[in-house]
C-alpha cells in the first residue's frame, strides 16, 4: 500500500478531528503490549511481591483505564488491536497450527499509519501468520525484528528474523528488543513514526538473568513465580530504559505512549480479587490495564476512566489522535476513546462489550463466552454477575435479574452469529511461490497427522515438531496453494538417527511425486537452554538437518502435499520439524 507524502498528511492531519492540533507536530506513537502479564503483576496495583516502578510512573503521568479488557489468549488480543475488530471477524481463532492466521482483507494498525506518512516498526512477538503473506512486512510495518509465532524457545542470544534475515540477538531477548526499538526510533527522528514494541515476557520458558532471578528467590517465591516476576521486574527497567531515550532526546512528551497486556496472568498468582487467569472469560482472564500518555496532547494524566473499554478500541483512538485515517475495509467493531481521553463522559453512550474463549479444536461454538455492560456481565449464556458490586464475580445471580439475562443473551447470539459470517474454521493453506519467501516452508505444527506420528510436546504449539514416525502406513500431510506454478525442489527438515538410515521418504502433491533416502544421521540431542523451571508445553530445540528429497512439478492453485515412507529399514523413519519447497522456475 503507498504511502502518502509527508505533506499531504500534515495538511489532512490538521484539518482533522482530535487533539493533533494541539501538539508541536504529529505525534509519534509507541504501542507497549506484553505478554501473559496479568492486570495484579504491578507494584502500583497492590501486588508487594514485585517492583515496577517504571511501569508506575507511566501510569502516574497517564490516563488509565480501570475495566479495560482484551481477550483470554495471545493471538486473538493482538488481532483486535491489529484490526479494530473482534478477533473472530478476522478468523484469528487459536494460537497454534495456523489458526492464529489474521486473513487476508482485513485493515491493519501497520497499514493505517504506513498510509498516513508514518515509519512502521514492529520489534518482538507478531503471533498472527507464520508464513507468507501472513508476515509483518506485509502487512503494513516497514521492519521487523523479531519472531513470528506465538512463543519463543530460548530467551538468551536468542535466534530471530530482522526483516527476512535470520540473525541472532545478543544478550537476555527483553533486553535485547529494547535495543532494537530504541535503534529503530533513533534512524530518522525527523519523521513521525509507530514502533510496536511486543515483549514475550512473562510468557515461558521460565528463563531470566541470574541476577533478576536471585532477587525474587530471595523473597521466598517458588521457582516458577520469581521467574515470572524476575521477567517482569526485567521488563520493567526496559521500559524505563525506551522512555529516558526518548525523554533524553526531547521525543517523550510528542510520542503517544500506550502500554497494556494481551490477557491474564500465566499462572495461579495474585489478581487484585479477581476471578480466572490466561484462558478464561472470567476478568481475571480478561482485564488488563492500559495507560495512555501523551502530555504534548494535552492528555491530562493521573486521572483514571471507569467506562468499559477493551482492545478493539485502540485503532480507533490511535487514528484520531493522530489524524490518519483508514482505508477502505471492513467496519470496525471499536470506536475511539478520545473523548474519555479528554474526560468528556456525559454524553458518552453506553455500550456492551464482547469476549470469546479460544477454541483449538472448533471456534463456532458459541462458549465459552461472555457479554457485558457498565454493570452486568453473563458468562456462558447463563451466569450473571454484577461487576459494580462484586467484581471478583463471586456472587452468580441470574436467579435475581432474570430480566437482565434475557436481553444480554440475545445481545450475545446475534454478536457471535455476526461474528461468523464469513469465518472459515482452520487455518488458510500455506501459499507457495511467493519470490519474497522462497522456500516455503510447511511447518510442522500446520500437518495433519495420520496413523502413529504425534508432537513432541503435545500440543503442537509453536516450534513443536513431529515425532513417532516408524511405518508406511503413517502420513503427514499441509494443505497449500501454488501462487505460481513451476518445478520445486524439496526438502525435509529433520532428525534421523544413525539405525534409522536408508529410509526412503516420499513427498506427493498432486500428480508430482518425489523421494529421497535419509543418509545424514542427526545429532538427537537436545540443546541446552537456561530454563530455571521446565515447562510441558514446550518442545526443545534440536540440531535439525536438510535432506534434499527430489523436485516436484506444481501447478497452480490449491494442492494437499504429503509426507510418507516407502522404505523403513530400521526401527522407524526422523523426526520432522518441516517441509521446505523452494522454486526454481517455470516448468
């Protein structure tokens, strides 16, 4: 999408409505989202077992929101600040195996503020498309530095992509994406610019500096909770380290600084009363804190907003207080909270909000679920909880109020039937071709698996791979769609042990067919990590190898590509972490 020339933004900027004419030139913006931070884990909400002064400050000099609510997991929340819309409009409907895809069409933040002039920069966690089109540099940021999928697997000199390129990044990964960011502001100070800047802490592993870790230890938390407040704390001083850069080059009080958390804490900890954690519809699992500042804009802080608001309503505001605006595209779901910003609340309307849990297996059935409003919020088409008096939702009262039930849960049935129209369960197929990612690759937590091969952790969550391969008879198998037809070569990236070799392996997509025989043994061991506590869910990292299997001839359009064996010599056949197909010209 083209951008506009700076001159053309500020003269449609100045016209527009907002607070933009109030400030020395447009605003910068800076977008703060962490990862599995709960709305309890910061010292300024009551919570002793930690210390997050600089977060504190931010919310001191912000205006911040008390009910502020994003969704029960990672990739829908980041979906509906992508978008201004309710994460199931935008097929985003899992976190894994390609469901936490953002489909095609859909307008993002990237795309608005690339149009309005704007540098665009993402730096950290995307966790909405893992291959191309999907990416951050085509969606709307002109760089990226950082990881696509929805968790990383080591967090010191971590490996990571920087615009395409594989790289790795020196140091702890928190510490090393404040760097990057306060790199990329540095560039080109003279043009206004939005940094996203996504941390992946607290989420696990459970890996953070000795130093950090041996403070929380001290205070007598079990292994697990001081990490996770060691992350914090962490975080907490690269926070404090962007905000003096900017401060220090006269940037801060023209940057809009936003911060908040993608859901609720990963883990049974302290919650300010509230019910639920990561995963639940409950508040626990739903609310987040957000703090605006952007003293330049005559945003006033220190004062705190009561109204109901949540992540679908941070596109809308960013676009007002900016003066951009958005192209053509589906309408949104949320709607600016300037005037809330500027503490006009009579005649702000009021209004029901919207959540749905993540479904990994089928996300059109209707719960979990909830809707609520400034006073009354039903759970699962059925529990009814006053949140003005009882916000921990203790108390279910559905019996008492049967004549608020009613109209909530018919506001609920004719959201989520309008959430669906056009949804499509599953994840898109892997587009193949593209000359801006070749190869392909198709990753293994995106197969279909039939007979014996299972994940290595389970659950198939990001960098996962297969394993349990041993017969014929076992398959796996990615659905694709050949954007430009011609001969590819493939290869599989994989794992064999020395009694497994001689193995021939057989990739089919359409009518093309290719094998190849293992001969290079794996080295099967894991490689190190510095996990202070081990997390089930996650698979280890492996020294993978590249075996060529053959060249395919693809045709274009959509093709099922599978991966079998024909000959299994030993005891079985290699793990698989993925297939890569990469053109080589027309056939």
């Amino acid at each position: 999408m083209p951008a506009i020339s700076r001159r053309h933004f500020l003269a449609g900027a100045s016209a527009a409505p907002g607070l933009l004419g109030q400030a020395r030139r447009p605003p910068n913006l800076l977008v703060i989202l962490t990862d599995d931070q709960g709305f309890g884990d910061f010292d300024y909400q009551g919570n002793k077992d930690l210390e997050t002064p600089n977060l504190a400050r931010l919310a001191r000099e912000s205006v911040t929101f008390s009910r502020f609510s994003v969704s029960p997991v990672c990739a829908p929340t980041r979906a509906a600040l992508m978008t201004g819309r309710y994460p199931l409009r935008t097929n985003v409907h899992g976190v894994t195996g390609g469901r936490e895809t953002l489909r095609k069409g859909e307008v993002t933040m990237g795309e608005v503020f690339q149009r309005a002039g704007y540098r665009t920069g993402l730096i950290g966690k995307w966790h909405l498309g893992e291959c191309y089109p999907y990416v951050p540099h085509a969606r709307g940021f002109d760089d990226f530095v950082g990881f696509r999928v929805g968790h990383w697997s080591n967090y010191f000199d971590a490996p990571a992509e920087r615009n395409g390129r594989q790289v790795r990044l020196p140091g702890y990964i928190t510490e090393a994406f404040t760097s990057e960011a306060i790199d990329w502001i540095g560039r080109t100070p003279r043009d206004p610019w939005f940094c996203y800047l996504a941390y992946n802490v607290p989420h696990t592993p459970y890996q953070v500096p000795e130093g950090d870790y041996r403070k929380q230890a001290a205070r007598g938390h079990d292994p697990e909770l001081a990490t996770v407040y060691a992350m914090i704390e962490n975080m907490d001083r690269q926070v404090g380290r962007i905000l003096g850069h900017l401060e220090a080059t006269g940037e801060l009080d023209n940057t809009i600084v936003a911060f908040f958390c993608d859901n609720g804490p990963n883990g049974e900890r302290y919650r300010c009363g509230l019910r639920g954690r990561k995963g639940s519809i409950y508040e626990g699992g739903t609310r987040s804190v957000l703090s605006l500042r952007w003293p330049g804009g005559r945003l006033r802080g220190g004062r705190k907003v009561e109204q109901i608001a949540a992540h679908i309503d941070l596109l809308p505001t960013f676009m007002e207080l900016c003066g951009a605006r958005r192209p053509e595209g589906p309408a949104l779901d949320g709607r600016s909270l300037v005037p809330l910003l500027r503490g006009e609340t009579a005649a702000w309307p009021d209004r029901r909000l919207y959540c749905h849990a993540d479904h990994q297996r089928d996300a059109r059935n209707p719960f979990p679920g909830a809707v609520w409003d400034q006073r009354w919020k039903l759970v699962n088409g059925r529990e009814l909880y006053d949140l003005r008096a009882d916000p921990g939702e203790s108390a279910e009262v559905s019996a008492r109020h049967p004549e608020v039930v009613k109209p909530l849960r018919r506001a609920y049935d004719d959201w989520f039937a309008s959430t669906l129209e056009g949804f499509r369960f599953g994840a898109p197929p892997i587009e193949v071709g593209h000359a801006e990612e070749n190869p392909a690759t198709l990753p293994a937590t995106q197969a279909a698996l039939e007979g014996g091969p299972h994940y290595r952790a389970k659950m198939g969550y990001a960098n996962d791979f297969i394993v349990n391969w041993k017969s014929p008879e076992d398959r796996m198998t990615w659905r694709t769609d050949v954007r430009y037809p011609g001969r590819y070569l493939a290869s599989l990236e994989s794992l064999c042990p020395k009694e497994n070799l001689g193995c021939t392996v057989k990739l089919q997509a359409g009518g093309s067919a290719a094998e190849g025989v293992l001969r290079e043994a794996g080295e099967l061991a894991e490689i190190p990590l510095r996990n202070i506590v081990e997390s089930a869910v996650h698979a280890p990292e492996m020294n993978w190898t590249d075996a060529a299997i053959g060249e395919l001839e693809l045709r274009a359009g959509p093709v099922d590509v599978a991966l079998s064996a024909v000959k299994v010599p030993g005891r079985g056949v290699a793990d698989v972490k993925s297939v890569r197909l990469r053109r080589l010209g027309p056939i």
